[in-house]
C-alpha cells in the first residue's frame, strides 16, 4: 500500500499531516492529498455531503491549520475523531473543537481540538472495507480527525496548505528516551509518560522566553487603545484573526492599509498592530482624549495566532528556522530531567547502558537547560 519510494516517517517532524485523504463517495475510493497539501498545490475538498476529509498523525495532535486556494460553501459541517473504549468495536464520534474560526469559506482558518479532551482517542489503520469501502492509500496507524458536511455543498474548497501541530512538538518521546538510555525503543506504557513531560516542557520554554515556536490561538487580548499602535504580547505573530474597540458593544473593525477602507494593518515584523485614519473611536480620534477618558484602558481585544513552526512554510517548501536546534536540544534535556525527577530511574534506564554516571549527566543537562533558555530569550522587542 501507498508509494514505496517515500519515507512517511521523515514527514512526522514536519508542521504537516502524514496523510489528507479524501473519500470521494463518487467513485468509491480515497483521493490521496497528503502531499499536495505540503506543496502547496490546489486541490478539490469535499465536494458531496457523504465525502469526508481525513487528517492523519502518526502522533497526537491538537491544531490543524488551514490555507485554501479557493474558499468554499459547507453547511452542517461535522467534526469527528475514533474512539474505541476496551473490548469494544471501535466508532467515529462527533466533537465540537475548542476553537474554530473557520467553516472552509475564508483563505486562512484553525481548528483546535485538546487532545485530552477527546475521551478514548485512538489510532486506527485503515482497511479496504473500514471505514469506508476502497483501499487506502497505506494501512499505517495514526490518530485521525475526520470532516464532513452533514447538510450542503453549495461551493467546493479547493485546499493549499493543511498543517498540523502534534501535542508534543518541541522534541519527541524518542528523543527523549535516546537522551536517557540510548534507544529510540519506547515501551508502550512509557510512550504517554514521555509525551507528557513534553507537553509540559513546552509550556515552560514559552512562558520562560516570551517566545513560541509552535502556533497559539490568543483569544481576546486585552490591550488598551494608543494612536500609534498596539505591541501583540506573542511573538512571532503568524496572522491577526480580529480586532474589536470597545463602543457600548465590541466593534469588529476592519483590516486593510486603504484610504476609504480598513481601520488597521499588523506590521508582523515587529508585531505591531496600527490604526489607520479610517477608525474614529467615539468622542472623536482626538489624542488628548488619550489622556483624559479612561474608557480608552482595555478598550480593545484582538485574537490572533502567535507564534510559529520551528519549520516554517515558505512559498513551496520549508525554511529550517535557526533556532530548531536549539529548541530541540533544550526540549528533549528539560523533559528527561523532569521525568527522572519524578520517577524511580532505576525502572527506566538499563543498568550499566552508560559510562557516565547519572548523577553527572543530570548535572549536564540542568545546566544545558540554563543556558538553553537564556540563549533563546535573547533580544525582547518592547
């Protein structure tokens, strides 16, 4: 199954699903779009209601984020993931994601789903007769989410991009389990005790370092309202999804640089949204008002997606962002520290499997970790 010439497991490091397939009900079978979807080459999505679009990790993950080429028209559209409970069949149950701007009628939109809240998500490989009939592009096991419209296709998308962020991005549970024993071989029960340590680790490196290398929905901001501009808190900034001013009701203004349109504009370089002569804020644009109506603190919320891929999408391909490897080294050391603070090492690492003593080797790390946040902070834009 699939095409033998390419290395599905070197994609999992990359902000990309490992499989986007498409049932296409008409003809029976699976439309492989895994890799037009990283090249950016413009593809048809569900184009009938008993279509469905499958989004595939070898991992869990928690964003999928989208770049169409041609906006679409869906009604009903119906989020799911598979579930199996011990013992049982397994089946395809619905949720509703913890954040979604994006029904596949705009060119940008993200769809975030916690992965701990999806009760009993698990992976699944795909038969020729599950879960639909027709063979599958490949039989891998993968942990899956899976879209549809329920009531109408009026206008198909047509997909460019489609990423994904898994849970534990920063490092892997075989790179940490390289760091401590030497293996990549996880036992099963150890794989979700590493994803953990992960997943908490990367928190730590953001809040540390006013930093992210990993996309963030930043819901409602508060900020308050300056004539020159507003500094977005999380930086880098990958696109702004709204800005509302407060005036007895939230306001949605409108973005563009033009002279009769658009109230605001980001420069994402520094991060910076700015206001354009189109927005007069009520009692007038006038700046002594800055100074003299306290309705001007907290008057505005912006929502935007802060942060980044290690690996980021440039035009056709991926730019290998300078910081990766300094990210990764310190993700990988901070949670192998973390987890051997927690547990009896002695039922993780392999008597006599290194000349170092361990001791010493956490003493290493504790210091690599040091150092790693202090490089990654670097230069703060205030």
């Amino acid at each position: 199954m699939g095409d033998p010439t390419i290395d599905y497991a070197a994609y999992e490091s990359f902000p990309y699903f490992s499989a986007v397939w498409l049932y296409d009900a008409s003809v029976i079978g699976y439309v492989n779009l895994s890799i037009a979807m990283r090249k950016g080459t413009a593809s048809s999505l569900m184009g009938e209601i008993t279509d469905y679009l499958y989004l595939g990790l070898r991992a869990r993950h928690e964003m999928a984020l989208f770049t169409l080429d041609t906006d679409g028209v869906y009604a009903g559209l119906v989020w799911e993931y598979y579930t199996e409970m011990d013992g049982q069949s397994g089946e395809w149950v619905e949720f509703n994601p913890d954040y979604i701007n994006f029904n596949f009628d705009a060119p940008y939109g993200e769809v975030m789903y916690l992965a701990d809240f999806l009760p009993n998500w698990k992976p699944l490989s795909f038969s020729a007769t599950s879960p639909h009939t027709g063979n599958p592009p490949d039989t891998r096991a993968r942990w899956w989410i899976r879209v549809h419209a329920a009531t109408s296709v009026t206008t198909v998308a047509k997909g460019k991009y489609i990423e994904a962020l898994p849970v534990a991005y920063y490092s892997t549970p075989e790179l940490v389990s390289k760091e401590i024993t030497g293996s990549t071989q996880i036992a099963e029960n150890m794989w979700g005790l590493l994803e953990h340590y992960i997943i908490r680790v990367q928190d730590l490196i953001d809040t540390n370092t006013h930093k992210s290398w990993r996309p963030k929905i930043i819901v409602n901001e508060p900020h308050d309202y300056n004539l020159y501009g507003v500094k977005l808190k999380m930086m880098p900034i990958r696109r702004v999804v709204s800005v509302e001013l407060w005036q007895d009701g939230w306001l949605h203004l409108a973005e563009g640089r033009g002279v009769t349109d658009g109230q605001y504009f980001l420069d994402e370089h520094r991060g910076i949204v700015f206001f354009t002569g189109n927005l007069w804020y009520p009692w007038g644009h006038m700046r002594y008002r800055l100074r003299k109506f306290p309705a001007y603190q907290n008057a505005l919320r912006i929502t935007y997606v802060g942060g980044e891929f290690m690996h980021k999408v440039i035009s056709r391909g991926l730019r290998f962002d300078r910081q990766l490897g300094a990210v990764q080294d310190l993700a990988t050391k901070w949670a192998a520290l973390e987890l051997l603070a927690s547990h009896d090492y002695t039922k993780i690492i392999p008597e006599g499997l290194s000349n170092i003593v361990l001791s010493d080797k956490v003493e290493m790390w504790r210091k690599d970790v040091d150092q790693g946040i202090d490089l990654l902070q670097g230069l703060q834009m205030f």
